[in-house]
C-alpha cells in the first residue's frame, strides 16, 4: 500500500494544482473502451495509467482490493486461484474496474447481480479539490452511488473495494433458439426464474432468428458434453459458434444443445472479434471471412487491438455503436424499430436487473430509473455495425443515431454514453438527473470540472466550424473517406505501437 498511498498523494498534488487555478482536467488512465474520440491534452490531464496493481484478496469476506486500471482479465486472473470471481465480470479482457465503476458497464450475470458498481463496497476517491477521502456504504454513501456511472466527473477514483462470489472450473453453457421476437421476454423471465441460472444474454440473428443462452457454474465438464474453449486462435468465435449451434450443426445432430465452458473462455467468450464488429474489418478490406483467415488474423481480432485501431482510423464515426435498454413491455416494439430504421444484425441481448443485490444502491445519473415504480428489469440491445447505405453523409448518420436515442427515450429506456451521444443538451438534461448531480458536484467541490454532458457530447458545430475553417483538416477529412486509407492506417498504428490516445508531444 506505500506504493499506492505514495501515487495517490501526487495524483492529489496535481488535482490541487487544477482545483487552484480552476481548470478542469481529464483523468489519463492509459487505454480506453470507449468508442467516443478522445480529447486529452497533456497539460490538462490527471495521470492515474500507473494505478494498475490488485493489492488484496480477503477469502473470508470475499473482497478485493485492487487499482482502478486493473483490467477483467488480470481481476480474473488473480480471484480465480483463491475460488472467487467478480459478481459481474465485463466481456473484454480490458475493460477496467474503474472504468466500470465510473462507466456504465454490465454483463450476462447483471440479470442476477445488476451492473458492475452494485457490487463496490467501497471506492478512494480524490475529490476535486484534491482531499483523499474514502466512499462506502456506512461514509459518504451519496458519493459512492453518484460516482458510479459519472465518468470521473467527481474526482479520481483511486482504489475500489470489490465483492466476490464464489466460482468454478467450468460454465455449462445452454442454448434456446429463438424462432419469434414476441418470444424473447417469456423465454427470459423463464430462465431468470430458474436460479441455477448464473449467466444469461442473448443474440438476434434477424427479427425471427435468435438464440439465448444461459450458463451455470459447475465443478467438472458436464457429462456427454463437449468442452469447447473461444480464446485460443483455433477456437470459434463465439457469435458463430452459437448461430451453428441452433441451427443444428454436425449434420442435424440431434444431441442437446449444452457445451461445458472453461470459465476463463466463457467470461472473455466475445472478446476474439468483438462480439462480431471484427468481421466488418473482414469486409472493409475484402478478406475472405472463414476460419482459416480468422486464425491468421487472428492477433488483430482480439478487442485490446481492436480498439486502438478504431480510435486511429476514426471509424467510430461511420459506424453505429450503441449499447441501449428499454422495459420488457417495449421490447418487441424495439426490435420492429431497429429492424426497420437500421437492419443491423446481429443485435446483443442482456437482461439487467435495476438495482442488482442491494437496495440502497441508485445509480449516479441513472439513478431515477432504479426508483421506486420503475421496472425492475430492463433489455439491453447491442446495436453495433456499419451505418450502411441508409447514412450518406455526416448529416443522415447523425440523424439516424438521433433516432435511436429518441426511439429509446420515448419507451421509458436509457442509453449507455461510453460512445457517440447526439443529444442536444436540453435532451440530455431533461432524460438524466441534473439536480441531484449537480447537488454532488456542489458538495465535493467539483462544480470547475467538465460535466458529463460536456464529455460524452458530440459537438457537431464545432466540429463543421473546424473542418470548415481548414485546409488541413479537410484534407485530412478526404483522406478519410478514401478506401482503404484511414484503415491502413488503423492496422500500421497498431502494428508500430505507440499511445493512440494522447497527442504527439511537440518536439523543439
């Protein structure tokens, strides 16, 4: 912990330097999982990228001590040996626990545990003036939940205290087809009434097509079952995988559609391919797609090099990127939207239960949809893939990611801001809880620093003014949009290494 304590102190010290002038910052922590473009600047940022370490594992209350950029698969990695996992364990290998604190993060367990922050007892949090304080249920609890889900707009979170559960070797996987939209929510409140039930979501291969699929922690491989892992490059991805599955591979065998997962691949089953975003990449370089290509491209399939190849190649901005949930009553009215308005599939389904375990446990921003009257559950959609022939320009793509926001508002759902948000800022205030956050900033003396809005936001305005305004930047907006130019590019960055999130530094 001196080591922790002597890192935090300087975090601090640079807080304060800020908090003296009264200039806001962004915290650095060395990589992202957002899709929005990042805008750091070396002489406004808080660096926390060293705060990297798990410090502890107590078996006898099963409680983690760990930094906030220790990413799943090292969490994973050192509770697993002690037979303990996070309750909630996010898909990619890199997400982060303070990114999942501080985000919106959740997965196929949030049915039964909620999102990832429900189950943080305790988060250090340098606050905007740069005092150290620590928020947990018994002190300060109003920081602890409003912190969540506030993207480090209320300080820098340094260290979380997390909940563990206990965990197995392997995860029996079961897969339900899907054969009707109208079928999905009945087939959900099944599975979660069964409480050997440890994990379920769900994929939609068209508005009629579908699977869901559940999982259950097991000590051995499950007898008569094949034991099939989705990590190693020869394994399947795991999208494709599934949709063989229901539709009755090996020649129609009839043999039931269960497989015996080591709990590593099950956890981590997405992150080869992205869920299937890597199969674009297939497409925009017109590279046959089969399992021999995706075995030798196998490196640049995984998510940690995936993402630096979409914040260099600026793709996330042709591509529709949004993670959405709406009540189960307004389910089938989505899907009939989305296949009509956007015709992406597949679609990601995860049930999230609202509250998760704990009752006193609102959710920062989101906190009014845990309320009391507010459903207890609602259906996340994954809406991931290219915007296609229906966004033209700039204007048509922003206009049909307005659509979606709209469509998600208006059915009572809410929208995940780790990618592109086009609300106006009325729109964004009027859907999220704008007097009990500003109440918190108030309190913990955050009122200088960019407000969640001012992060998330895309400003369209400002963004034409600039391209308008230059030579350089519209010709740097043309090359861009030249086939295969800005993806040549993504794949070189990532080959020759280097930060993808910080500017150059400038050179004398």
């Amino acid at each position: 912990m001196e080591a922790h304590d002597r890192a935090v102190q300087n975090i601090a010290a640079a807080v304060r330097g800020f908090y003296g002038r009264k200039v806001g910052y962004r915290i650095y922590h060395g990589s992202t999982n957002s899709t929005r473009a990042a805008a750091f600047q070396r002489d406004r940022m808080v660096d926390t990228s060293g705060l990297s370490h798990v410090l502890s594992i107590d078996t006898a209350t099963r409680t983690a001590i760990v930094e906030p950029n220790v990413p799943m698969d090292k969490l994973v990695e050192a509770t697993l040996p002690h037979g303990l996992v996070p309750p909630v364990v996010m898909e990619f290998p890199g997400i982060t626990a303070g990114g999942g604190y501080s985000g919106t993060s959740a997965e196929s367990s949030s049915f039964r545990h909620g999102f990832f922050d429900r189950n943080v007892n305790m988060v250090e949090i340098v606050l905007a003036n740069g005092e150290i304080v620590r928020a947990s249920r018994e002190d300060k609890t109003d920081l602890l939940h409003g912190a969540a889900s506030s993207f480090g707009t209320l300080g820098v979170v340094t260290l979380l205290e997390l909940q563990l559960v206990p965990a197995t070797a392997y995860v029996e996987v079961t897969y339900h087809p899907i054969t009707r939209a109208d079928e999905i929510v009945s087939k959900i409140e099944a599975l979660t009434a069964d409480l050997t039930n440890d994990y379920l979501d769900g994929i939609m291969f068209s508005k009629e097509r579908g699977v869901l699929v559940s999982g259950r922690l097991v000590d051995s491989p499950t007898p008569g079952t094949k034991v099939q892992g989705f990590t190693a490059p020869k394994d399947p991805w795991f999208y494709l995988h599934a949709q063989k599955r229901i539709a009755g591979a090996n020649g129609g065998s009839s043999s039931p559609l269960v497989d015996t997962v080591p709990i590593t691949d099950y956890l981590f089953r997405y992150d080869r391919g992205g869920f299937w975003v890597g199969a674009y990449a297939f497409r925009y370089f017109i590279t046959p797609f089969n399992r021999i290509t995706r075995y030798l491209l196998d490196y640049f399939m995984h998510t940690r090099v995936m993402y630096h190849a979409l914040h260099r190649s600026g793709h996330s901005n042709i591509y529709v990127i949004q993670d959405v949930a709406v009540p189960y009553n307004a389910a089938v009215d989505f899907i009939s939207f989305l296949d009509r308005d956007f015709a992406i599939y597949p679609l990601w389904l995860c049930p999230l239960k609202m509250k998760g375990n704990r009752l006193d446990s609102p959710h920062g921003l989101l906190a009014e949809v845990s309320a009391k009257g507010s459903p207890e559950y609602l259906l996340n959609f994954g809406v991931w893939g290219p915007a296609g022939a229906k966004a033209k320009n700039v204007q048509t793509f922003v206009e049909m990611n307005r659509r979606l926001e709209h469509k998600v508002d208006s059915l009572g759902g809410k929208k995940w801001l780790y990618a592109q948000t086009y609300y106006t800022e009325d729109e964004f205030w009027n859907i999220y809880s704008k007097r009990e956050y500003d109440t918190l900033r108030e309190k913990y003396h955050a009122g200088y620093l960019p407000s969640v809005y001012d992060k998330v936001k895309t400003d369209l305005v400002a963004e034409q003014k600039r391209i308008q305004a230059s030579w350089t930047a519209w010709l740097n907006a043309v090359f861009w949009s030249i086939w295969p130019l800005s993806g040549l590019y993504g794949v070189l960055a990532v080959l020759f290494g280097g930060d993808y999130l910080l500017p150059k530094r400038k050179t004398k």
